[in-house]
C-alpha cells in the first residue's frame, strides 16, 4: 500500500485541527480547504509526509490524507460554536469530495512490497481522526461505495456522532456499538459509514474471526 506513517495526536491539542497528506497527494486538494478554513478562525496545522509502503491491514494504516479534529470538536455542534460548525462541513464535503469515489482527484493506488500495482478495490483515501472523551482515538474511514449524497449524510452524522459521544449523550451512536466485556479493544476505533437503513457510522470490527464470532 502506498501510505506514510501513522500521524501521532500531540499530547497538548493546541491546534482546532492537523491536515496531514502524503506528499504525493497535490496541494491543490487540500490548499484552498485550508485557507478556508483559517478564514473562518480555525487554528490549523498542515503536515506533509513521505510517501513509501506499509505492510498492513488498510484499517490499521494512515490514509493519504488524514484531518484530525482536537478536543475542541466536543463543542463545534453546540450553540457556543454554532457558527463554526457550516464552515467545517463544507470543507469535510469538499475533502470527501475531492478524495472518495469515481470522481476523486486523488489516485492512491494499493502498492505490494515488491513494487508492482495490485488489483481491486482503490485504499481509502481520506479519514477523520479525533480524541474524545475518555481519551479514545477514533478513526472516521471515507470509502468508495459512497455516493454524493451519502457524503452529506456522512459528514452530517460524523459531526453529530462526535458531538453526541463527546458529550456524554444518552443516545451516543459510538459507545452503543462497544461491548461492555471481552477482547474487544477500548481504545484506537475504526468506523466506515453503512448506508443500509437505520444505520450510520459503524465500528469496525478488526478483530481475528476466532475472536469476533
């Protein structure tokens, strides 16, 4: 696979949000976003990292282009920062545009350790990183079965389920997927967005079979 190293969330989140991308990715997908961004008032650091493979499951790797949100995302949907939270819809709409689907503008491809291109389904391109509330990393994973309109449902229900768990809300979508007991792992979660009925962002389970059945 073609991806750089894991991005490591600082201890102190000083920044409202980290853009890291490979260096292989054009700025140009990212550069406007973020002038938009520090526009509206967001403190935003930019990283650009080497470009070389990593032997892994696609789950546990970075993506090509990586925006983690800080602490600071428990209050973006509530009334006290409403006024932040249409600008940084637009620009996770743009990213997930511009990253996800037929008509991405970034071609990532899965690379073997030999150096010759591999088959099927195109690597998840663009991911959501947050620490909420009790210290969890939780990895939000755009993948390419999601259609234009199911980006704005995606990011809606990301920027909702973040709000909710960081909170503490009683009807947090997260901490209703996690098992209370078993080997089932409490922190560093994985979510894809399902667009069967009812659904939504859903942890994914990285489990071996032995261990998830």
């Amino acid at each position: 696979m073609v991806y750089g190293t894991l991005l490591p969330l600082p201890a102190s989140m000083n920044p409202d949000l980290i853009l890291s991308r490979l260096d292989i990715v054009p700025s140009e997908v990212t550069d406007d976003v973020v002038g938009d961004l520090r526009s509206a008032g967001f403190d935003v650091e930019t990283h650009k990292r080497e470009n070389h493979p990593f032997a892994s499951l696609e789950w546990l790797v970075p993506t090509a282009i990586t925006l983690v949100i800080s602490q600071y995302a428990s209050g973006l949907v509530r009334e006290a920062a409403k006024e932040h939270y249409p600008v940084l819809k637009r620009a996770l709409l743009r990213l997930v545009g511009r990253t996800t689907g037929p008509e991405r503008q970034t071609p990532v491809s899965r690379v073997s350790t030999s150096g010759k291109d591999t088959t099927g389904e195109p690597p998840v391109v663009f991911s959501v990183l947050t620490t909420l509330r009790d210290e969890k990393r939780v990895r939000f994973m755009f993948t390419h079965d999601l259609d234009a309109d199911q980006h704005e449902a995606a990011v809606s229900d990301l920027l909702g389920a973040i709000d909710r768990y960081a909170s503490g809300a009683p009807d947090d979508p997260i901490t209703a997927q996690i098992p209370a007991e078993g080997t089932w792992p409490k922190n560093d979660l994985v979510l894809r967005y399902s667009t069967q009925p009812g659904y939504g962002w859903r942890i994914v389970d990285l489990r071996p079979p032995q261990l998830s059945s």
